[in-house]
C-alpha cells in the first residue's frame, strides 16, 4: 500500500498546489466580512481560542493520519503530540509549524500503529505567548484490517452556508453531530451538500468567498464530531463543483474543498481513486467503501437549454461518473477481497422520482436502478455483490431493496426540505431529520436510522458476500 508516511515526499507538487490555495484562501478569510463571513464570527465566538477551527481529522491509514486546524487572528506556531490511549508520556510529531493569522496547520503524522487508538494535542504558542499551551485535544483509531466489530455513521445534505447561524437547520444539525459523536464511531461517511452558498447551483463561481464561508461554517459545526472521528465527504449538487460549470471555476471551488476538507486522494489506500479527492475507496476491517462523484462528470448537451438554473443536465441519460471513473469503480469491486462492499454516491446515476422535475434532478433512489448510467452502476453491484448502494438528495430517511441491495438514505442532517411522495414517489420513506449509524460485526453489518430526539426509527441488516 502507499506509505502514508512517505506522501509528503511523493506529492510534492499537490503539496505546492495546496500551499498557494492555503494562501489565496488565508487572504479569502482576512477579507471575508459579510454576515457569514469569517471575521465576523471570530469576534463574535471564537476569539477565545488560538484556533479559529478546531482540529479535523482525515485519510486515516493502518499507520497514518491527517490532521488540520485553522489557526486564530494572530500569526502562531503550533505543535502536534500523540500517544497509544492509556499511555503517559506524549510523543511530539516533527518541528513546530508556524503559520499567519487565519492560516492552516496541517499535520501528516506517520509511523503510528494500525487499528490502534491514540490520543492527541494541539499546543499553540501565539505571537502574543512565552509558551506553547495545549489549544485542543482528541482522540482516533488508525485503520483496521480483517474482519473486526466496529462503528461508523452517515450524515448528508446539511446544506451548510445556507441558514443563518441561530436558525433552525443549523440548531438540526449541532443536535445531529451531538448525537452521532455520542456513537463513538471510527469514522463518519458525509454524503453530500456538506456545503451550499446562494448560487453555488445555478452559476459557475468567479470567486472563492462563498465556498471559503459554507466550508468554513461546515468546519465548525462538525467539529465536536471529527475532531474525534475521521471525515469522509463526498461532493453534492450544491457543492460548486458540476459539470456544467468551466473547469477553472470547479477547479477554483475544489481547491478550497480539498483545503478545509481533506479527503483520500489517489495515492492514500491502495485502491486508488482521483487526484482531486473527489472519489476513493478504502476498506476498514472487513468492509469496503466506495466514494463516488456524479456531480463534476455529467455535463449538459445543451447548456443553453436547461430546464431551469437548478438542472445539471438535459436528460437523465446524461448523469454520468466518467468513463475513468467507471473503470475504476470496476477495477475496484473486481479486486475486493472484503466481504461487505458499499458504494455511496450523492444521488444516483439516473432519475426515477415523482414528477419530470426531480427525475431530471436524480431523485428516486432504488426507483432509479434501472435509469441511465445507473443501470451500469446496478449491474456492476450485482456483479461484485455490494450489499449497500447509501445515498443522500432526497431529504428523507429510506431503505428499498432492489435485487438485494439496499438503497439506504440516511435522512438530512440539516436541509429542512423533507420532499413528498408526489415529488420523490417512494411509497415508504421517514420525513425525519437525523442520522444513521453502522455498527459491523464479522457476522453482519446492521444500519439504524436514528432521529433528532435519538429514537431509533428503523433499521436492517445485511450479511457478508
Ligand atoms: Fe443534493
């Protein structure tokens, strides 16, 4: 596999890239001043803290993990410390960084054990400071591999950058992170509209404020969960980033993505998958899950034409993940050795809702297995026996079962818009917000919808290939 402790030597040019968006991004922060905007919330909140966000952890690996913050309003140096859980002595890792305000710390810590649960902090020294002092702490387990008992929880379409701060979708969503961060889970899979800005839809971007606002504000509000629990994202409609926008423009947008979140990349597991973070794969004991991206790949035939600002495309047909993406996606379940494989995908490859709008729109789950490119998508599924195809869109929570695989929605953590029957056409679905969470065993792996009060409101289990 990719020597997780060798990726800094070997992504050297992502690593330039990443700095000049660092600072194109620090200089977007320090501007930054509408009523979203990042100064105005650091007055407001934060300044306490000599971290502006607080710590969040990705790419995890048997022997690595990435970790960032974003630092305060004052240039700073910060260290980052480790230990195995109940060890005494920390362990620094490699030389202070020392940033400006409003800048990212950025830490890959190699050489830990795999399936190991270690502790850190995050000690700061402001220019203000004689010494360094403990800013934030967590703790996170390192990757497993075998078959193995363990949890993870899905959240999707929070829609962050939205809602005012103190309004209800926000408050949804602080209560849905409460919750899941009391799971204990290893990770948490995000399955889309992590993020939304007015017009990131509808118009390409000429800047990077607004996607520097919503991942900003998503940064903060996941915080108390993924400063303990690595996050996996995938990319939504509203995420800046579809095809139908230039490349620049989508290439401006993912670069701040990838800058407040990391996400695998090409080269962290073994399996592979894009150089932008927008679509991985990797396995955690016996499970594996594949990251997919329908959203930067369809293009519309006819741009001028859309239906409306909201379309990304002019026909069902033309959702698509790339023939790259296709062949990896194959490459990928071809080559599985673990036995529970799940796919996620923000929406499927097709459309098959309630009305002709949000077919186009690529609502319908498993109503939609057998439309466009999902067909493909389905057919390699059966193939390869992947057990769950987990989806996000729609708002509601949703189990159907299409040739025994489950389309599995796990609700809204956020978007307040539960859309009806007339609109999606499933004949059961939970209008609930919340989030759902998988607990693995060797022997199954069972999902369980759990709402904003914490009731469990369904659940089913599916056993390995
Ligand atoms: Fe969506």
């Amino acid at each position: 596999m990719a020597g997780p402790g060798n990726q800094n030597s070997q992504r050297k040019p992502t690593r330039r890239e990443f700095i000049r968006a660092s600072a194109a991004i620090t200089a977007t922060l320090a501007a930054t001043n509408s009523p979203f905007g990042i100064k105005a919330y650091a007055a407001a909140e934060l300044s306490h803290s000599p971290l502006f966000l607080p710590p969040f952890l990705s790419r995890p690996t048997e022997r690595s993990i990435f970790i960032s913050a974003l630092n305060n309003n004052q240039p700073s140096e910060a260290v980052i410390e480790v230990r195995k859980e109940n060890a005494t002595d920390w362990e620094r890792r490699g030389p202070a960084q020392k940033v400006p305000e409003y800048a990212f710390f950025n830490w890959d810590v190699p050489n830990l054990s795999p399936a190991a649960r270690y502790e850190y902090r995050v000690l700061v020294k402001r220019a203000s400071d004689e010494t360094f002092a403990s800013a934030s702490n967590g703790s996170f387990r390192t990757q497993r591999k075998g078959p193995a008992s363990y949890k993870a929880v899905l959240i999707t379409d929070p829609h962050t950058g939205t809602f005012a701060e103190t309004t209800g979708p926000v408050q949804t969503l602080d209560k849905v992170i409460r919750n899941a961060s009391q799971e204990n889970a290893e990770f948490v899979l995000a399955l889309g509209d992590n993020v939304a800005w007015a017009g990131s839809r509808e118009y390409a971007q000429t800047n990077s404020r607004g996607a520097v606002s919503a991942y900003a504000l998503y940064r903060k509000h996941i915080g108390p969960l993924t400063q303990n629990c690595p996050h996996f994202g995938i990319i939504g409609n509203w995420a800046g980033e579809s095809g139908k926008f230039p490349e620049a423009s989508i290439r401006m947008i993912s670069g701040v993505r990838q800058t407040f979140l990391p996400n695998p990349n090409h080269e962290t597991y073994p399996q592979g998958g894009s150089e932008r973070e927008d679509y991985y794969a990797f396995s955690w004991g016996d499970v594996l899950y594949v990251m997919l991206n329908v959203q930067t790949y369809s293009k519309p035939s006819k741009p001028d034409q859309l239906p409306s600002l909201m379309a990304d495309v002019n026909t069902i047909d033309e959702w698509t993940i790339g023939e790259a993406q296709m062949k990896w996606l194959e490459k990928t379940l071809q080559h599985a050795t673990e036995r529970f494989r799940f796919v996620c995908m923000h929406h499927p490859a097709g459309g098959n809702a309630g009305d002709v709008p949000n077919t186009l729109y690529g609502r319908g789950g498993a109503r939609a297995c057998n439309t466009g490119e999902q067909v493909r998508i389905h057919n390699l599924m059966k193939k390869h026996k992947v057990q769950i195809f987990f989806y996000g869109h729609d708002h509601v929570f949703v189990d159907d079962i299409v040739d025994g695989i489950h389309y599995a929605l796990p609700g809204s953590c956020g978007a307040p818009w539960k859309f009806t029957k007339e609109e999606t056409g499933y004949e059961r679905f939970w209008p609930d917000s919340g989030h759902a969470r998988l607990d693995v065993t060797p022997e199954k792996a069972t999902v369980t919808f759990i709402n904003l009060e914490g009731k469990e409101i369904h659940n089913f289990s599916v056993l390995p290939a």
